[in-house]
C-alpha cells in the first residue's frame, strides 16, 4: 500500500463491527511502533492490550461510570479548553459546530461512552520517572502504531475518552501504579454505521508552515 494511502486510510473510527484483531496482527502492529523515535533512544513505552472479555469488561465498567456522570481522573492532567490559547479554540469550536450540524454525529456521545464498541484497545504507558519529554516518544510511537495498523486494513481511535477512568483500566490488566496511561487506542474494523462518515478538515498548510 502507498504511503498516501496508509496516511488516508488512518482516521478516526467511532463505531466498530464485532470482529476481533488476531492475535498475530496486534503484535505485528506493535512491532512496528517500536520503530518510532524517542530521546537518547530511551524506548519508554510499554503496552497494554485488552482483547475479549477484558474488553467488555473495561467497556461495562467505562459506560457505567460515564452514564452516571462521573468525572474524569485521567492520569495526565486535562487543562480548561478556554485556557488551551486562541488558535486551538477556533479549530476545536469549529470541529464541534460541525458535529453538532451533522445528522450521522447524532449518536456521539453514546459512542464515546460505549468505547466505540471497539473489539480491543491497547494502552501507551510511561515510567512515571519519565521526564516530560518522554510524552513526545508515546506521542510518536502511537501514531506509527495507528498507521502500521491502516497499512493493514484495521481501524482506529484515539481520543481522551480511552483514558479517562484509569483505575477502571487497571482493574483488568497488569498497569502497575509507577506507569501512567498516556493514551489508549481503539483498533479493529469500522462498521457501517453513519457515524464514520463524518470526517474532520484540515486547515490550509500555508497557515502552519513558515519556510525561510
């Protein structure tokens, strides 16, 4: 597959059939984030899959919590969006306009609270020893993982809903509490709901790239 194509394949998927990722599959992907760079060559990741059962499991426990209101307690901290500066504002107002305008985003908040009904979701972790710059290689490491995983024909979602409930996620694997959950991504094979029809834009690169 060309590359224009993997970087194409790679977006957001808010609804997922139920069909499990092999087993061979999810380490091949894996295999192929370990290529991603990171300071002094530290590798700081570590990843944690849940599959099946311990999938539904984490799914019960995260639709319980979100339904009954609860607060998340990520492990990074979150910022207030109206303090993330004014560029990031336009772009994120604009974002949600756009879904609240669009009759396949209807059912959003359902999916976030289901965890997309994604068949499985694997969870970046870092040291907590880790300097900050250590986000940076996760960072990296998960979008090599994310388009390994589209060069394959499987799906995916990033979003700080995966993460949100931490201690839930550890009920159900090994994360010790020296680890901190940067981020978790949901992988397998997009439904044919309408909610995956709704894409986001990009802005121009002309208003990002100064070249001189």
């Amino acid at each position: 597959m060309e590359f224009s194509q993997v970087l194409s394949n790679r977006v957001s998927i808010r609804d997922f059939k139920d069909q499990a990722v092999s087993v061979e599959d999810l380490t091949a992907i894996i295999s192929d984030a370990k290529q991603a760079p990171s300071w002094a060559n530290t590798q700081p990741w570590k990843v944690y899959i849940a599959t099946d059962d311990t999938m539904k499991a984490i799914q019960k426990a995260h639709l319980a919590s979100a339904q009954a209101g609860e607060k998340g307690y990520s492990d990074l901290p979150t910022k207030s969006r109206k303090d993330w500066g004014e560029r990031s504002l336009e772009h994120m107002n604009a974002w949600l306009e756009a879904i609240g305008e669009d009759d396949t985003m209807a059912g959003f908040t359902e999916a976030n609270q289901a965890l997309w009904n994604a068949p499985s979701m694997a969870y970046i972790t870092l040291p907590k020893s880790a300097p900050v710059w250590s986000v940076y290689d996760a960072g990296a490491f998960a979008n090599t993982l994310m388009l390994s995983a589209a060069s394959r024909g499987i799906d995916s979602m990033v979003a700080y809903e995966n993460v949100r409930f931490p201690q839930e996620i550890r009920d159900y694997l090994p994360i010790s509490d020296d680890e901190i959950i940067v981020e978790g991504i949901a992988l397998g094979y997009r439904s044919n709901d309408k909610i995956n029809s709704h894409t986001s834009g990009r802005v121009d690169t002309n208003e990002i790239l100064v070249i001189k």
